[in-house]
C-alpha cells in the first residue's frame, strides 16, 4: 500500500475504483503514517453493487450446498497460506499486537470450518403423516442479498462471523469494512478473487455512513448484519428494520468481572489484566470494571496494578510488545477525558497510564494502562463504554451485591467471575443479565460454532452472528404440508 493509493470496490466479480472523489486516510496508528486513502462510495456505486449482487443469486441458490462449499474449503487454504499477511496487515491498520492479529485470523477461519457444514446444518426437518396421508416438512432457501457492516476493531475476523454462512446458505454478500481499517478486507478480497466465484456472489463497498444508509435503504437487500457502537447499532436495526430487511445488529458493551477472595491469584491478574488491557482494550469483550468482593480488594488491586504497570506498550509488530496504540488521536482525547473524568468524580489512579509516549513512535496514539479504584457506582467510568486500555474498580462486601452492579448496568455483553467456588459459579451463571459468561475465563468469546449472545443495548434483534444461529438468520423457513392419494378416483 501506498500513501496515494486508493482502495478499490469489488463487484460483478472485478475491481472498481470509486468515483465518489471523497476519501479518507487509512492510518497506522503506531506510527500516525497514512497508509492508503479510503473511497466514500456513493448511493449510485451501492446501487450498482446490489445489483450486481441480485443478478448472481438465482444460479448461486441453484448451485448444490456440497458445491458452494468447495469454495469454502479452498478459501480456508488460502486463508492459512496467506495468516501471516494478513495478520500484519491487520496491525498495520489496527495497532494491535501480532500475536493478537493472529488469534483474529484464526477466529476468521474457525468460521469458515464451520460454515463447511452448511450441508449439514441446513438440514431441514420431516413429519410424517400429521394428518391420514398427509406429511408436512420444512426446508430452508436463502434468504437473498445480504449486507456486512463492520467496526474497525476486528477487521479480519468479524466479517468472518457472517460472510462464509450467508455464502454457505447460498446468498451473495456485500461486505462494508469499518473505514477505519479496510485494508484487511481489500487483501481477503484479492484472494477471494482467486477463488473464481460467480461474478456478483461476494461485493466489497467502502464507505461511511452516508453508504451504509444506502445499503439499508436498498430494496434488493434482504439482510443486514452490523457490528460497531450501540449508537449507530440502533439506527441500523430501526431503519434497516422499517424497511422491511431482516436485521441483527450488535453494539457497544461495558463488561464488569467479579472477583471473589478465593480467586486464584496468578491466574485471574494475569487473565484479568490481558481481558482489560488486550488489544488496547479495544474489544467488545474487554473488561472495563472489575469488583472485588470482601478480601478480593486487599489482594488484586496491587497484583492488578503491577500487571498494568508493567505492560509492554509499542508497535504491535515489535517482538516482546504486549499493548498497541488506540485507533486514532480522536479516540486517545476521548479516553483521557474520561481519565480526568473518573479521578474529578472520585476515582483514585492507582496506575496512570496517560503519560505515555512511546520513544521513536512520537506520531503514534498511544496509551499506557490506567487502574482507576474507588469509582462511584453510576458515575461515568462504571457506566460509560471507554474502549480504552482502563480498567476501573470498585468494592463490595457480598457477592449479592456484586452481581446486583453488574446487572444494573445497560450493556449486556459479557460478565465474569473469578471464583473456586461450584455455588458462587453457579449463582453467578444464572443471575447475571449478560449474554456472554466467564467462569474465570477473562473474554468469554464463543467459538464459531456457538452464537455470540450480546443481550440489553448491547444487541438488536434476535439471531445472533456464528454457528447455528448465523445459519437461521441467512435462510428462511418454507414449510409445505401435502395430501397424496393412493386412489384419486376414490370420493374425498
Ligand atoms: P462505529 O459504530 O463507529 O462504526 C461501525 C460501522 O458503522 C462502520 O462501518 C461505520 O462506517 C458505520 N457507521 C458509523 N457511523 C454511522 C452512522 N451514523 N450511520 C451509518 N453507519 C455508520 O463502531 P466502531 O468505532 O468502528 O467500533 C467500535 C464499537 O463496536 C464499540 O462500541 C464496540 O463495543 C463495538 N463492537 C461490538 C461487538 C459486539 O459483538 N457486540 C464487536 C466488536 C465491536
């Protein structure tokens, strides 16, 4: 990539530049260098990839499942052949570490296995005789053209929670990347077009919101799927939803962990730590708010301190670096006002992470990890979405009233619980209001072939991305109910 280099769009099986004019700079956040320039496409480019998404459906539905998936089988060759590639690219883009990268490209592809299945798993079902010689079945057809709206901070794996199923089932795809981080996409696609798909089966449109309402406004488009803030996950799912689309649309999260006295020490620093402070804690299972229960304060709160202060911050491509920056210094502004914010409200920085130049990298948007304790319950660190390396934590004598915090919050992402304890585990699993859950596991993200079950405002709709329920939401139900006589002369 080159700074004057402009992304392309992919459809009717070929790359088109845009003619939009507009464009933003793709930037590595390590170093503040503009990798590339991003098109802003226009309603008329989206027009003209549906339509070229709608032209291919008819022969993609008629192509046997068993043979749709061949090109699954070969795309997770590629996938595999080029990990180490588009893992990079994934820093370069992100800021992310490159073990971190990796983990995401691994995610992409455990994807991809399960949609193999597809043979399998959109099986439909068969009742025989419900009524004196009549039987009913179900089967499951493709619901049509289906759109991918996708944050910056997964570049490589979140359009992976969809693009591989709604292909399996037999719709084409147009895939939105975050304009943040297209760059990762823009490689996929090079090698999707290796595949020799039917021309118009798998689109990339880049863009911002002014394309993404395109996209929900396009009557061709059957269903949406977004990932990214709840702000803009409401306004998918109202207007994509008003317009007749099926549509599932994740958002933002705030995911608190409850640490019990009996812990163990090691492990839940070192998980805890890595949860909060991974990929810059830039995740939407990062967590936010830790609560210590009874003695759990006296013990985590220097072991949590020293994992934070000792966290290797750099270039996510530097060996031995264990944090990268955040997105861009539009974003490091914002989380150190909430910094300023949670110490004016009451919070005391045990850790204070906003002094953080990073030598050689003057232009990049660095954070070191911030350990806030005492927040107020229902002040702006224990409520507000930070998206930032900041761990804020707050006290409680009983694990009654820890769980009660955690369901006060409006997120419901993910909760977790730190504990030796089968009855504390257990209480926790069934009384937490979170979709995702944690036994001592710090990010609780589903594998592929479990659905990823954000609950309150952190989700809109009612199939999840992944698995099972990636497979209903791409196909409709069609249930035929038929009569056949032995005798057709016999009286009815
Ligand atoms: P974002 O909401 O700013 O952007 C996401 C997508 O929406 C991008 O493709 C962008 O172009 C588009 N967009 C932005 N504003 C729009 C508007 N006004 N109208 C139409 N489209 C618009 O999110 P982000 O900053 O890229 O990603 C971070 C957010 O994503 C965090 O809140 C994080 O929690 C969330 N997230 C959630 C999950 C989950 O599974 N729940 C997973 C990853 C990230």
């Amino acid at each position: 990539m080159t700074e004057t280099q402009i992304l392309h769009n992919y459809s009717a099986g070929g790359w088109q530049g845009s003619s939009s004019g507009e464009t933003l700079p793709v930037t590595n956040p390590a170093s503040g260098q503009v990798l590339a320039r991003v098109p802003l496409s226009t309603p008329e480019e989206v027009d003209r990839v549906a339509q070229s998404a709608q032209a291919s459906f008819s022969a993609w539905r008629h192509t046997p499942a068993t043979a749709r998936i061949q090109y699954l089988f070969r795309l997770k060759d590629l996938l595999e052949e080029h990990f180490e590639e588009l893992s990079r690219t994934i820093t370069l883009e992100n800021g992310k570490t490159l073990e971190e990268s990796r983990g995401e490209i691994r995610r992409a592809i455990e994807n991809v296995e399960v949609a193999c299945g597809i043979p399998t798993l959109m099986l439909g079902d068969f009742s025989e005789d419900v009524a004196r010689g009549i039987d009913e079945y179900m089967i499951r057809q493709p619901v049509g053209v289906s759109a991918i709206i996708c944050p910056f901070n997964f570049p490589g794996m979140i359009p992976f929670w969809y693009m591989p199923y709604a292909l399996a089932c037999g719709n084409p795809v147009i895939v939105k990347p975050s304009e943040r981080t297209p760059l990762t996409m823009q490689r996929v696609f090079e090698l999707l077009d290796g595949l020799k798909l039917p021309a118009g089966v798998v689109n990339l449109v880049n863009g911002g919101a002014e394309t993404v309402d395109a996209l929900l406004d396009h009557p061709v488009i059957r269903a949406v799927t977004f990932v990214g803030s709840t702000a803009v996950a409401r306004h998918i799912y109202s207007r994509a939803s008003a317009n007749g689309k099926r549509v599932q649309a994740q958002g933002g999260a705030k995911n608190p962990l409850i640490i019990l006295p009996d812990a163990d020490v090691q492990m839940t620093t070192s998980i805890v730590a890595d949860s909060a402070f991974g990929n810059a804690g830039q995740r939407c299972l990062a967590a936010s708010l830790a609560v210590t229960v009874g003695e759990a304060d006296r013990i985590f709160v220097p072991a949590l301190a020293e994992a934070a202060a000792g966290r290797v911050v750099g270039d996510g491509l530097v060996d031995g670096v264990q944090m990268g920056p955040v997105i861009s210094a539009q974003s490091r502004e914002r989380i150190l006002g909430l910094i300023q914010a949670g110490i004016e409200e009451g919070g005391r920085a045990v850790v204070d992470g906003r002094a953080s130049g990073v030598a050689g990298y003057e232009n990049g948007y660095f954070l070191r990890p911030t350990l806030l304790r005492d927040i107020p319950a229902g002040g702006r660190i224990a409520r507000t979405e930070i998206f930032g390396p900041v761990l804020g934590m707050m006290h409680v004598d009983t694990v009654d009233q820890a769980i009660e915090l955690v369901n006060s919050g409006e997120y419901g992402n993910m909760a977790c619980l730190f504990t030796r304890s089968g009855a504390a585990a257990r209480k926790f699993r069934y009384e937490a209001q979170a979709g995702n859950i944690g036994v001592n596991i710090g990010v609780a993200a589903p594998m592929a072939f479990f659905p990823f079950s954000g609950w309150k405002n952190s989700f809109f709709g009612a199939l999840h991305a992944q698995g099972k329920h990636a497979v209903e939401f791409f196909t409709q139900t069609k249930v035929v109910v038929e009569r056949w006589l032995d005798d057709w002369s016999r009286k009815f």
